[in-house]
C-alpha cells in the first residue's frame, strides 16, 4: 500500500515562509513526476508545482519566484519551499505523485496539510 504522508503546514503571517513535506511510502518501482496542488475552501483542486524524475520543474504562475519545489529521490520525499506567503496562498495543500508499479502509471494523494497565512 502505497501511502504520501504531509507535514509542515499551519499558520504563517503574510510574508512569511513554510516548507511543506511529503514522505512517501510503500514499494514501487520509481516515482515520475511529483506535484503539489491546493485546494481552497469551495473551490476546485489547483496545481502548484510539479517537478519531474529528472528535476524539471513548473510552476504556476501565481507562484512563481516565491515558491520552490524540490525533491529527494533518496528519501522518496517532495518538499515545496514557500516564501513571501500571501493570504491568497491559505488552503490545503495536496502532494501528488505518479509512481510505477510493474510497467503500471498510477496516481496517489496525500491526506493534505493546512497552510493559514494571516494579514
């Protein structure tokens, strides 16, 4: 059972800074692209970042310069560096990745981890 375990959300003041966590777990063959969404309060689910096997990331452009997203093949693990955080950034933030099992492509969420910028 393939299982993304979130940390490092909770409530930062407007221009401040979290790093977000996702912990991987459970066997797979190797992880393709890794990706971060948010989903704010009645509205629908919206990519962040992505980041491929070989380090090619995205952005939205909402984002862009302020956030950075990373990962740690080692460790399974993707992390998203936010800076300079506005309260338009407070949501739930989802990690997402897309991992091979045999010659299989399947997709996992986490639970999600709270990130709540104040004014």
């Amino acid at each position: 059972q393939v299982q993304l375990v979130e940390s490092g959300g909770g409530l930062v003041q407007a221009g401040g800074s979290l790093r977000l966590s996702c912990a991987t777990s459970g066997f797979f063959f190797s992880i393709n692209t890794m990706a971060w969404y948010l989903q704010a309060p009645g509205k629908q689910r919206e990519l962040v970042a992505t980041i491929t096997s070989g380090g090619s990331t995205n952005y939205a452009d909402s984002v862009k310069g302020r956030f950075t997203i990373s990962r740690d093949n080692t460790k399974n693990t993707v992390y998203l560096q936010m800076n300079s955080l506005k309260p338009e950034d407070a949501a739930v933030y989802y990690c997402h990745i897309e991992a091979y099992r045999h010659t299989q492509l399947y997709d996992y969420w986490g639970q999600g981890t709270q990130v709540t910028v104040s004014s």
